[in-house]
C-alpha cells in the first residue's frame, strides 16, 4: 500500500489515473475501495495526512464545511438585522433568540475544523 502511495507522489502510476485521491489510492494498490476505507483506514489517514501536507490542498470535506460555515453566518446575520415588529410589542424588533449571534460565530469560526 505504502509504496502504491508513493507512485502516486512520484508520478509513477501504474494502475491509476495518478491523481492524489482514494480511488485512484485502491486502483493502484489494486485493493477494493471500501476494503482500504475500512480495513486501511490508518494507511488511509497517512495518505490524506501526506497529500494535504506536500500539496498544500484542503480536503474537500473541510471546504464544504467552510462554506456551509460562510453561509450559515450570513443566514444568521441577515435574521439579525431584519427588523420585523414583534407581535406582542409592535414597538419593538422581534428577535428569534436571546444569543449574541456575532460572539458565538465567532467561536464557531476560530475553531479548527478536524482537528
């Protein structure tokens, strides 16, 4: 497995399309998929470690959650600063929680996705 991994970084790909993926990962070592998903899941780990390390690329699970993230916030914040009249005091906004939106996406900003 190991050395199917390091034909992928050297360019040196025999059964594979060569790019730095899972499947391409199985294809090369010639393994099922779900085998080293399940069965090499540390051999697997080792893989996503050394791709997001030596190519400097964000796996894409963390970029969908970075962007669900982005729009999350945005979400909030329009809902923030609309200002629809509460039905018990016309007078005043209606506001859907008592949180500080801004301060707890804050917090959920700073922390390190998968770490």
């Amino acid at each position: 497995m190991r050395e199917a991994i390091d034909r992928l970084f050297s360019g040196t790909d025999t059964r594979s399309n060569g790019s730095l993926t899972i499947v391409a990962l199985a294809a090369e070592a010639d393994v099922h998929r779900m085998a080293l998903l399940k069965r090499h899941s540390d051999l697997k780990n080792e893989f996503y470690e050394r791709v997001q390390n030596q190519t400097h690329q964000t796996p894409g699970v963390e970029k969908r959650l970075r962007e669900t993230v982005v729009k999350l916030k945005k979400t909030i914040e329009s809902w923030a600063t609309t200002s629809s009249p509460s039905p018990h005091h016309p007078d005043k906004p209606h506001q859907a929680t008592g949180l500080d939106t801004s301060r707890s996406l804050g917090r959920l900003g700073s922390r390190s996705i998968g770490a």
